[in-house]
C-alpha cells in the first residue's frame, strides 16, 4: 500500500510537470467553455426565466468536469501515440490504478477552478441563489472521476490516435446537444429520454444540480431520482475502470 | 512474481521466443539468449530483423506466441507488472519530456522508479556530468535537440536502473564525442552488476562495448558469441572496400577474394592477408578503368562478420531507421 501511495504522489508530480506549459490554457479553455455557455445561451434571451438560468447555470459545470477527463487524456494519450513516447510511459514501474488516480487528480485540479468561474458567472449574469449542500463534494468527485475513467477507456482501448480523438470528441457533442445537462431531459424527444436514463451524462447533472440546489432539481420531469442517477453514473464509472483494466493489460 | 527457473539469481534468459503477429509475420521464431548479471548483451540485425519485438517481449509490451522469458526467479511473461519493476527500458522513440528539465526529468524518473531522493539526485548530478549535459541541466525537453533529448533519456532509465536495462539504439543522434561519453557510461552499468540488453545497428561501436553479441536476422538469431569469437574466423584476413563510380556496373571479383558484399555503392571484400598485393593491384585496375573511385584496405572488424552473416552493412545512416515493427514488421 505504501508503495502504491508512493507511485501515485509521483505520477501526480509526473503529470503536473509533464502538463505544466499547458495546464493555465488548459484550465482557460474549461473556464470559455463553462462561463462561455452561461453567457451565450443567456444572448438567445432578451429576459431568461429563472428556471432555465438556473437549469443552465448547474449544468455547465458538470460539462467542465466532464471535459477535463474525456477530452484531454485521449488527446494527450494519442499525442504519446504519434510521437512514440506511448510506450516509455507504458514502461514505467508503477501500477495502473496509481497511474489512473494520479491522472484524476490532476483533472480535477484543472476543472475545479472552471467550475467555480462558470458557477459564479452564472450567478451574477442572473441574480441567482444557489443553496449548494456538501453533498456537492462526493457528486463532483464521482463526476470527474468517471469522465476522467471514461476517457482513460476512450484513450488505451482505441489504438488509432485519429480514432480515440473523434470519439471523445463525438461524445462531447452527445453530453452537450443530447443530454439533459443544460436543459430539462422533458425537452427531449422520448426515446432520448430514455436513451440518457442509462447514459452517464444526465445523471451526472442531476446529482450536481442537485447538491448545487438543495435537491430542489435533478434533470427535470420524466427522468429517474437522485439515488438512481449515483448508481447510473457509479454503473459507468466500474465499466470504465474495468474497460481501462483490459485496455492496458492486454498486450498483442 | 511466481514461476521459478533454473539459472543463478538474476540472469536474464529467453527461451525459444516466438512471436507471430495476427498478420502472420513470424518477428520472432525460436529465439534462445541468457544475459548474466553485469554482462552487456548487443543484438545486432538489419531493420525489421525482430530486435525491438524480442525486447517489446522482455518489458511486456507484447506477448510472445510461445516460449518463456525469464529474470531470476520471475516469469516476465505471466507477470508483466514485474517485467516493469525489474526492467528498465529505453525505446527508440524520444521520450515525451517537453516540459521537464533535463535534470528535473532525471530525478522525476528516478523516483517514479523507486529511488530514494538524495540517492536519485547524486547520481543524476553524476550522470549529467558524465555525459557532459551541463549546458542543458535546466533546459526544458522542448528546446533541446535530437541528441541530448537521448542522452537525457538514457539518463532517465539509468539513474535507477533495474536488474536488466534495455536500451534501443541509444545513441541515434548523439554526437561522436557524447557517443564515447554513453559507451563509458553502459559499460559502468555492467560493472554495477546491471544486465544490459542493447539493441543496435551500430556494429562498429558496439563492439567495444559488449561482452556477448547475437546477430539476429528474419526473426532467428543466426550467430551468437563475444565480439573476438565472431571475427576469429576472420583472423589473417584484410577488408578491402572498392567505391564503384556512379554508372558502372559492380566488377567481377578474383578468385583470390573471399567473400564480397555490395552495401550502397561499397564493395566490400575479404581477401587473406598474403593477398593484399594483388588486392592492390586489382583496385587500381578498376580505378584506372573508371569503373572505380577509391579504394581502402583494412583490418577485418566485426563489421566483415556481420556483412558475411546477414548481407547487411552495421554502419549508422545505412540503415538507421529502426525496427518500427508497431505494425508488425519486427
């Protein structure tokens, strides 16, 4: 155990430093994304109705915390790929679970700064009351611990970097036009609707929102509870792990 | 780390090797070698040869069809999280330090392999000294050039070395001053009691710096033995290397030459010593007809084994490209 603590304090200072020129754009092109989104729906509007700033306000964040795992490690993991480094990283003696863990944390540092920014931006464009509950620390954990699992899948089972990079690329577009993040899931066409009961990206939402507003709103109408949603989502994170297991562990 | 094996402590063995990939190329076919606790072991081979899948093996980043790779008492094929902690490896491809230090990319491997901290940093201090990268201590990976990006990782999988370090074509880029500097350095590791495989095309300098060799060539290893046992056959002969001019066609040989291989526009022969006067006279001939540019006589090197084994020439920028069998050439 002290040796898998070990590995993973070192992987952490591995990632920090290996990311180190990137990580302030990094953590600017989430805070664009999620204070940008608040504020460009918000144009569409000459007077936007509370519910829906609110709806939007609780759900950019969590596409802040998605991003950070979905997009960056298929990306960098596909960049090691091209360049070759893949299998120096590979190489090394350290167990992929530490190696995993470390590259969450490093995700979340890069999010959380977004989240705030995109929360407050949020709150001030539309006079907001959030009645955030400390039920906030586990839902974000568990939200960007899963998109970071999620693009670890994405990033070691597709081999063709081109491949890995549309992919995750393709599944932000689902989490942002096809998912009730930003808007109530009773918008959606049925079979949507029911598509995303077992998609991990509205039942992130709802467990956000819902810490973020004292349960006062999940994912709007139709869709399942809180509970439901923290097993959907907790369902996604083992597969993901589990598809993560396999991906690293095989070897042609 | 189960799986015991015959053998002392800490030799490293490969027991008939087999790797065929899906698409059916056979990289590896039955490939024997043993490496012993500071020995230092070269394979040798042209590209595609199977080198770097025979090492990808060893480190677990493939799986071989059949037979069994071992260290000590660990199968490394059962347990490649093993294969990890008692091997440390140097691919061919630079390794992904853009935004390190040199020395910060040193000390940061070292640790991520175990090392204590003041342990790892005197012997980065000592490496970057020793292969004379002081300029560049503090400069990051992106502005560094080919050469020193490799000399920084041949640090990286050194300054903690495993009981067996892998090293794949090391000194690619680097400059011939640094090259001495890095031999000096593989070498000290052997006398550390570190097993060193090092794959390379370079026979010339690897010569002086192996203990054992194995020319491997299609997938099979075709001769094995130290630098000195593979020349002995050569031993009272003379290499006699004939440019042709651009144009010409290769001339007929004498009888009196050996054994002739054309690499490039190079002729080289292998003729007995006593025949250096007519060797001579042959040349200038072929220059005075025009079918010739130069000519140079010399002592037979491992070089001359090498060519009259695979047909290949060993020296860097004939065929310094790498194995790159990623997609199954080997």
């Amino acid at each position: 155990m002290a040796a898998w603590a070990r590995s993973y304090r070192r992987m952490v200072a591995w990632d920090l430093a290996d990311l180190r020129l990137y990580l302030p754009v990094l953590s600017a092109v989430l805070v664009l994304q999620g204070a940008g989104f608040v504020l460009g729906i918000g144009l569409l509007f000459s007077n936007m109705p509370e519910s829906a700033a609110l709806f939007l306000t609780t759900g950019a964040p969590v596409m802040n915390l998605v991003t950070a795992g979905l997009i960056f490690e298929p990306q960098l993991v596909a960049e090691q790929r091209i360049r070759g480094s893949y299998e120096f990283i590979q190489s090394l003696p350290v167990p992929r679970s530490a190696s995993a863990l470390a590259w969450y944390s490093v995700a979340q540092v890069i999010a959380l700064p977004a989240v705030i920014l995109t929360l407050l931006t949020g709150v001030v464009r539309y006079h907001l009351h959030l009645a955030v509950t400390p039920v906030i620390v586990p839902a974000v954990v568990l939200t960007c611990l899963t998109g970071v699992l999620i693009g670890l899948a994405v990033a070691h089972g597709v081999t063709a970097p081109m491949v890995a990079n549309l992919v995750s690329v393709v599944m932000i577009f689902v989490m942002t036009g096809f998912s009730p993040v930003a808007f109530p899931a009773s918008q959606l066409p049925g079979w949507l609707q029911t598509a995303n009961q077992w998609l991990p990206f509205g039942s992130m939402a709802a467990i956000v929102r819902s810490a973020l507003t004292n349960g006062a709103l999940t994912n709007g109408a139709l869709t399942t509870s809180v509970p439901r949603a923290y097993l959907v989502v907790g369902v996604w994170a083992v597969a993901a792990a589990l598809v993560v297991a396999w991906a690293q562990g095989r070897r042609r | 780390m189960d799986g015991a094996v015959e053998g002392g402590d800490g030799l490293f063995r490969a027991d008939s090797v087999t790797k065929v990939y899906p698409n059916g190329i056979r990289a590896n076919d039955g490939i024997s070698l043993h490496v012993a606790p500071g020995e230092v072991y070269g394979l040798l081979g042209p590209n595609g040869a199977g080198k770097t899948t025979l090492v990808k093996q060893v480190i677990g980043l493939l799986k071989p069809t059949s037979g069994r790779i071992t260290l000590g008492g660990h199968d490394l094929v059962a347990d490649p999280a093993a294969a990890r902690q008692l091997c440390s490896y140097l691919p061919q491809a630079q390794v992904p330090i853009d935004s390190f230090g040199a020395r910060e990319a040193i000390v940061l491997c070292g640790r991520v392999r175990g090392g204590d901290r003041a342990a790892v940093e005197r012997r980065a201090d000592e490496l970057v000294e020793a292969l004379d990268l002081g300029e560049w201590r503090n400069k990051r990976g992106i502005g560094l050039s080919g050469g020193v990006k490799r000399l920084v990782g041949f640090a990286m999988v050194t300054v903690c070395p495993g009981r067996l370090v892998i090293l794949d074509e090391p000194t690619n880029d680097v400059d011939p001053l640094r090259r001495r500097m890095l031999w000096e350095q593989v070498r000290q590791l052997g006398d550390r009691g570190t097993g060193v495989l090092l794959v390379t095309h370079n026979v010339l300098e690897a010569e002086k710096a192996v203990d054992r060799l194995a020319v491997i060539d299609n997938g099979r290893l075709i001769a094995e033995g130290t630098p000195s046992a593979m020349k002995a056959h050569d031993r009272g002969n003379l290499r006699l290397q004939l440019m042709i001019a651009p144009g010409h066609d290769v001339p007929g040989t004498p009888p009196f030459v050996r054994h002739a291989a054309l690499v490039g526009r190079n002729l080289m022969t292998v003729i007995d010593e006593t025949d250096a006067a007519a060797g001579i006279t042959w040349a200038r001939e072929a220059i005075g007809a025009g079918v010739a540019e130069e000519y140079a006589l010399s002592a037979t090197s491992l070089e001359d084994a090498y060519i009259e084994l695979t047909g290949h020439s060993g020296q860097n920028g004939d065929d310094d490209g790498g194995d790159g069998d990623d997609g199954g050439g080997g």
